[in-house]
C-alpha cells in the first residue's frame, strides 16, 4: 500500500493518473456527444433520452460526482506536474525545439484552459439555465423537459455558436494529442504502434468534433428546427 501510495507520488505515477482519469472523461464526451446526436431524430427522441439520463437520481449523481472528481484530479495532477518540469529545467531554453512537436501537443495548456472555460459556460448555459432563463424548465407535449427546444433556441443565436465552435477547437486540439499519449503512458508505447496511437486519437478527436459541429450548424443553419 504505502508503495503504490508512493508510486503515485513520482511523475511517472502522476502521469498515470493524468491518462486514467484524462480517458474517463474522454469516454463521457464520446457518450454525451453520441446522445445529443439523437437531435436529429426530433424533439421527443432527445427529450425522452434527457430524462433517462435524470430521472434515476442517484445514477445522476453517481456521473455527476465521478465527473467532478475525474477533472479536479486530472486538472490538480497536471498542474502540478508541469510546475515540478519547471523547476527542474534550471536553464530556460533559449532556442525552442518544436519540430517534432504537433501544434496539438505544444497547445495542451491553452486548449484545456479553453475546454475548461467552454465546459463551465456550457454548464451555466444549458445544465443550469443562468444563461438563458427562458427555456430551462419548459416541458413538451409529453411531460418531459424540452431539452430539444433548448439546444434548438441556443444555436440560433450566432455569439452562442460562435462560443460553441471555439469551445470545438479547444476539445479537437486536446482529445487529439490527449488520447495518444494517455495510451503510451498506459504502456501502449511500442515504435511500431505510434503511428497507430498517434491516428487513433486524432481520428476520436475529429469524430466528437465533428459531431458536435453537426448539432450546432444543424441547427444554426436550419436544417433543424
Ligand atoms: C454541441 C455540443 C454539445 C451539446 C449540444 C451539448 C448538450 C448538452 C445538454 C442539452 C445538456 C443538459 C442536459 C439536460 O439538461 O438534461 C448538457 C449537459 C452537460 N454537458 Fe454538454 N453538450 C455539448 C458539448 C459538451 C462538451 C464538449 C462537454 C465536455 C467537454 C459537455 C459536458 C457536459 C456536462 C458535464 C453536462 C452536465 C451533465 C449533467 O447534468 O450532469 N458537453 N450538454
């Protein structure tokens, strides 16, 4: 016990933890967005899909908690990871090394300080309803709250989907150095599978991009309403 809890303390072991808990999160966005994705299929699909997912209260909060702590740990964890790099690295580098390095894996910073911007006005905007009063407690004709109605109000307005689609590019730019490299830190690392890794997290990275792209400019451009 007192070696794992001390294996956890090295990098090594922080890294691991980044990657466990940076994939939980990964599998949520691919199952949120495979959900919202049933807009197409009209109000009382995605209406009666939203419920499911809130009327089992304490299957609610079991996901709603488990997120909460996947991110605090995740976010904790890398922050202080990168300020023991720093103090490591005595010499600051005068000339920067980036050409082995993707534009994806030099903006991990940048593109989660986005991410995490994004995700909490999204939670104000739509979870909450502080951003828009209007619509969060309006029911449809069958009973259930109009999650459609809301999703559709909300990308008819171009500041919103303008915040949306930079939210998008935060989410692309992470998920597609992000997956790869949790896979090599989980021991995936072999010179013959990099390649693979490397594909495999841009290809889930443009999947949950694009499908999210869809719902907003699905909207946005009227082909739902
Ligand atoms: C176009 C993209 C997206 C759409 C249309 C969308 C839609 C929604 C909607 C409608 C809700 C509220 C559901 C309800 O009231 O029952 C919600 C909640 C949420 N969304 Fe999104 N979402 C999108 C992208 C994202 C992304 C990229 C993330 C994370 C990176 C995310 C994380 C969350 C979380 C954590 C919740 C709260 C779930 C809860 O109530 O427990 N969403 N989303």
């Amino acid at each position: 016990m007192v070696r794992l809890f001390s294996h956890f303390q090295s990098s090594v072991g922080k890294k691991m933890v980044i990657a466990l808990t940076g994939l939980g999160l990964v599998a949520y966005v691919v199952f949120h967005m495979l959900g919202n994705l049933q807009l197409f299929e009209g109000p009382q699909a995605l209406n009666k899909y939203a419920a499911f997912l809130r009327d089992i209260p304490i299957l609610l909060w079991t996901v709603r908690i488990g997120l909460l702590s996947l991110v605090v740990v995740h976010i904790g964890l890398a922050i202080q990871l990168s300020m023991r790099n720093r103090r490591a690295r005595s010499v600051e580098y005068t000339i920067h090394r980036y050409r082995q390095a993707s534009i994806a894996s030099r903006t991990m910073t940048i593109s989660g300080i986005v991410l995490l911007v994004f995700v909490g006005f999204h939670l104000l905007h739509l979870t909450a309803g502080v951003i828009d009063l209007g619509f969060s407690e309006r029911l449809d004709s069958e009973g259930h709250r109009d999650v459609y109605g809301k999703v559709v109000h909300a990308f008819q307005n171009p500041f919103i989907v303008i915040i949306y689609l930079a939210g998008q590019l935060g989410l692309g730019l992470h998920l597609s150095h992000a997956i790869s490299s949790s896979l090599q830190t989980m021991g995936l690392e072999r010179a013959a599978l990099n390649r693979l890794l490397q594909g495999l997290g841009v290809a889930i990275g443009l999947l949950v991009v694009l499908g999210n792209i869809a719902i907003i400019l699905g909207v946005f451009l009227g082909i739902v309403h």
